[in-house]
C-alpha cells in the first residue's frame, strides 16, 4: 500500500503550530526560534515528511539549482572540474543544470536563456564565447573558472606562478633548450600568465627558449595532427639538444608522450615533458607526467562556495549589494614524476 503524503496541515496538527508557521519554516526559517525549529523539524522525521521540491519552486521562485556552461570534454581539466563541481553537493546542497559549448555565440546564448527559464539561482562559466559584460547583464549570481571575467567574480589558478614552478623545473634539468607549447592566448585570459611566466624564467636563467603559440585543435585528431607537426619541427630544428617541453595542459602534454614514444618506443634522455592541471591523464599516462597541479577540487569548491554566498545573500529581506568584482588565484603545486626526473 502507498504511503499516505504529509502535508502541511498535518505538521500544523502534530506540532500545534499553524500552517503559517510551517510555511515560515520552509521558506525563512530564521524568522522562527531555534526551539520552535528543532520541533518542526522532529515533526518532519517522526511524520516521515517527504519535501515536494516542485512545490517550493513554484512557491517562492528558488529552484537550488545551478547552471554550468564548461567548452567540451575533450580536454580532462574540464571533465575532471565538472565532476568536481558536482560532487559539491554533497556539502552545498545544490543540484546543476549542465551545457557543453560548441563556441557558437549564439547557440550559447539560448543555452543561457534555457537556463534562466528553469529559474536557476546562478551560474558557473567555463566556456570563453560570452563576454564578460554580457554576462554580468543576466542579473543572476555569477562566477567563472579560468576565462575572461573583468566584470564578474571569478577563481583562478595562480597561472604565473605555476607556470615558474615548470619552466624552474626544466631548467633545473639538464635542458639545453626550452619549448612553450600553447595556443595564442588573449591577455585577458588567466592563463595568459604561463606564457607570460615561461618567458620570465627562461630570461632569469638566461637559456634559450622558443614560444610556439597556435591553434591546437578542439578534437583528439585535429590536436594530434597539430601536436605531429611540432614534434617534427622541433626534433628537425634542434638535433642533439636536450629539449624541455612545458605544455600547455595535461591532455596536450600525454599526446606529445605518446607521439614521441611511438617515434623511440621510450622517452629519450634527451625530452622532458611537464604538463599543467594534474588531471588524471597524467598519473595514468604510459609514462607518468610531471605537471602543474591546478588543484581542482579547491577551485570547484571555491567557485561553488563563492557562488552560494551571492545567492544566500540575495535570499535575505535586505540584500546588500557587491561593492566589488572578487577575484580569487588558487596557488598551485608542482607534481614532479617520470617525464622530468630522469636528468635531475
């Protein structure tokens, strides 16, 4: 037999409360004492009450849902940084809404359009297609991860100084040379500061150093074939040199492993490798990846905590507004492992 569903008049009747109150409890429970709480909340274990979410969304608006745009999945920094973000609900309880771009401005738009339909509380932005600004329009609580955000909060990884810690690295090992392997990356972009970072360090070592800076593909084949033709440029134009390759990502970083492991069926002495993210391709790789940990799981939960924190405040009877744009950099940490070691 089904069970019979507990509505507010029987909370009211069990607690002797009204159904004012009970409503009061779901939906501002702070304007109650906590004694009167704790009976409240008794009552919905002892009755077995069972919430009706639809019902509080249509009641006061709130939906606890958040909505996630992330570019794709190719890459695993954003496969592992969605699975992150997921996990915190567990502690924030808030469930999410997800899209992956397809860097088309305006299918990206009626994503978020979609997503304000279904009356999310605020949104978490990967994607690099929507400006900033345009953003911040939406009216809604807004935090990106690792792209533009002049205009919105944002969290970061400290980029520069992740990108010091790989380039101190193989400069430290034995490296005639040193390669940065990235796409062209806009100023405004947070990860513009390992450019930035690579360049400093290998003047301060006063060493010889390259920038390759193209487009590197949206797909496993168009980045391989990319990551094909570096390989042959580099080998070809510095014969004999032991080469230090700061890659750009994890994911870019176990491509150019594996083509070079297919050329020598190892990786030569003369090829260090560090990537940047310490997503689990690195670990997993065929020879372990050195790399720049982005400490994912902090970031996740920054974001979603930051985020939480707007949107509670604009649940209170006065809200205060924001006086100013919150930018917070993750301090990243350097994860030495087979692909550097072997020339210390």
């Amino acid at each position: 037999m089904s069970k019979k569903k507990v509505t507010f008049d029987d909370i009211a009747k069990y607690t002797n409360f009204s159904k004012t109150t009970i409503s009061r409890y779901f939906n501002n429970p702070d304007s109650l004492t906590l004694k009167n709480q704790e009976i409240i909340a008794q009552a919905l274990v002892d009755l077995d009450y069972q919430e009706n979410k639809l019902a509080k969304v249509l009641a006061n608006g709130k939906s606890e849902f958040i909505g996630v745009i992330i570019p794709n999945l190719f890459y695993h920094y954003y496969a592992e940084m969605l699975n992150q973000i997921l996990k915190t609900y567990e502690t924030f309880g808030y469930k999410f809404l997800v899209f992956v771009s397809t860097d088309n401005e305006e299918t990206e738009r009626k994503y978020i359009q979609e997503l304000l339909a279904y009356k999310i509380e605020g949104m978490i932005i990967l994607s690099h297609t929507i400006p900033s600004r345009e953003l911040a329009a939406c009216n809604i609580p807004i935090v990106t991860i690792e792209r533009e955000d002049r205009y919105v909060n944002s969290v970061n990884t400290d980029n520069y100084m992740g990108a010091v810690q790989a380039t101190s690295l193989l400069a430290k090992s034995s490296c005639d040379i040193l390669l940065h392997i990235n796409s062209d990356v806009p100023e405004t972009i947070p990860s513009y500061g390992r450019i930035l970072g690579f360049g400093d360090i290998c003047r301060e070592y006063r060493i010889e150093h390259e920038l390759i800076l193209q487009n590197l593909g949206k797909s496993y084949k168009e980045t391989e074939d990319c990551m094909q033709k570096i390989f042959e440029y580099i080998k070809n134009k510095y014969p004999g040199k032991n080469k230090g390759l700061f890659m750009a990502n994890d994911t870019h970083a176990s491509i150019m492993l594996n083509i070079i492991f297919r050329e020598y069926g190892t990786l030569p002495d003369e090829y260090c490798i560090i990537g940047f993210d310490d997503s689990p391709i690195a670990e997993e790789a065929i020879i372990p990846i050195s790399t720049v940990g982005q400490q994912i799981d902090k970031i996740a939960h920054e974001a979603v905590s930051l985020l939480v924190e707007q949107m509670n405040e604009l649940k209170k009877r006065r809200p205060k507004p924001q006086n100013e744009i919150i930018h917070k950099k993750i301090t990243p940490v350097l994860v030495r492992r087979e692909t550097t070691e072997k020339n210390l």
